[in-house]
C-alpha cells in the first residue's frame, strides 16, 4: 500500500498512539518514498520494558489498526537503551527519498467508478496509475457481493493489462491476466479480501495472490489485493 505526505506524519504518530508503546519508545524515525511511494524502513528506540520482537509485531498491528497499511516485519528495526522516556515530546523525524525511477514505479490505485444497468447490472470501471500515466480498465457483473467483488477485480486485470500493452517493448508479446478467484475472509476478528490470479507470460505461467483489510470498502480491498497480486509480477518481468 502507499501513503500520503499526510499519512507519513499519521504513521510516526501512530507509533505512540499503539497502546504499549506510547511510554517506551524514545524516538522514531521513518523513511518512506515521495509521491505516495511505500514504507521503506522504521526503526525505533525504545526502553527495555518489552522485548524487541514484541515491540516489532505491536508496531506491524498499530499501522496496520491506524493506518490500514500492512508493513513487513523486516522494514521494522528496534533498538533499546536503559534511559528512561523523557518529560517532553519527542521529534517526530521524517526522510522522504527522492521520487522514484520509472521502472521503479509502482501499480497505484487512482478511481473507482460504479454505473447500474438493465437486468440489475452493475458496470465497474477501475483507473490506476503508472508511470505517471492513469489506465482504466471495465467489467459487468450482477449486483450481489460476490459478483461485484469479482468484476472490480477482473476490471483491475484489465487496466494493469492495457497500461502493460501501451508500455511493452518491440517484439514483447502482451501478457494475459486472468481471475482465480476472490475471497472475503475473517481472521483476528476483521475482514480481508483475497485475491488469485493467473499471469502468463509467453508461455511462463505464474501464480499471484494479493490480500488488503476490507474495513471500510469491500470493491477497493479487492482492487487494493489485485494490485498487491500484480504488482511485484510486473516490475520483476518487465521492469526490473
């Protein structure tokens, strides 16, 4: 997932919102990309009071709980002292990287667009964002959950396939995606969406998978979770 200027300045606050750490950590220091890119690395200072393992799995749930944003464990580093939590405040520093290369560029998510048709149909569009152009992609299906949860999906598929089409290189033949399957599922007493699909490439064919919390929209956890399963595929099999 990818994060706002604003979000960057929620995210380090959300550290010490975390009930558990708002009276051990020390410092915090988070790097993220510019232009809406990624978390890149958290790393904290803490007192000896929790183990450092724990403080890592308390921060991956508060920005997940605050945030909705999902951080791997291994861009989490903590470091502890024996001082004690100073009385005042502490600074809450922030790097952003410069805006990354082209091939560098992630799927990102740009709009969501719903039109009722006859026979209660429903026509999803889905736009993303690439390479600093936006693509848009459309699917049909009836007006029941699973069916929408598929064709937001499948529209997904359909606009990361057009912004590869218009972005191949000579004598590169366009790579086909296709929907396994969507799935809400419930764990750790919230709501998930997950995500299979089929890349073939030639004659490679891969298996994806994507899953985003589905705690506000059930249609943008499943474009989020298509662009999760996607995304990795295609910077590592056309732009690396």
């Amino acid at each position: 997932m990818t994060i706002s200027k604003r979000k960057i300045t929620m995210l380090a606050i959300s550290l010490f919102a975390f009930v558990g750490l708002s009276q051990i950590v020390l410092e915090s220091y988070v790097e993220a990309r510019a232009g809406g890119g990624e978390v890149e690395e958290v790393h904290l200072l803490t007192t000896t009071e929790v183990k450092p393992k724990q403080v890592v799995r308390n921060v991956e749930s508060a920005l997940l709980a605050h945030l909705d944003l999902p951080v791997d464990h291994r861009k989490i580093s903590v470091a502890q002292t024996s001082e004690t939590r100073k009385e005042l405040e502490p600074e809450l520093p922030v790097h952003i990287m410069p805006p990354p290369k082209l091939f560098e560029s992630r799927l990102l998510f740009y709009g969501h667009h719903m039109e009722s048709e006859r026979h209660n149909q429903v026509r999803h569009k889905v736009e993303i964002e690439w390479r600093g152009e936006r693509y848009a992609g459309e699917a049909t299906a009836a007006d029941l959950q699973r069916a929408k949860l598929e064709a937001v999906a499948t529209a997904t598929l359909r606009a990361v396939e057009r912004a590869l089409e218009e972005n191949l290189e000579e004598n590169r033949q366009a790579p086909s995606l296709s929907l396994d399957g969507v799935k809400l599922i419930e764990a750790f007493d919230r709501r998930f969406v997950l995500v299979a699909v089929h890349a073939m490439s030639g004659r490679n064919l891969s298996r994806l998978a994507g899953t985003n919390v589905a705690d506000e929209s059930l249609d943008r956890a499943a474009i989020l979770a298509t662009l999760q399963a996607t995304d990795r595929w295609v910077r590592g099999n056309f732009y690396s």
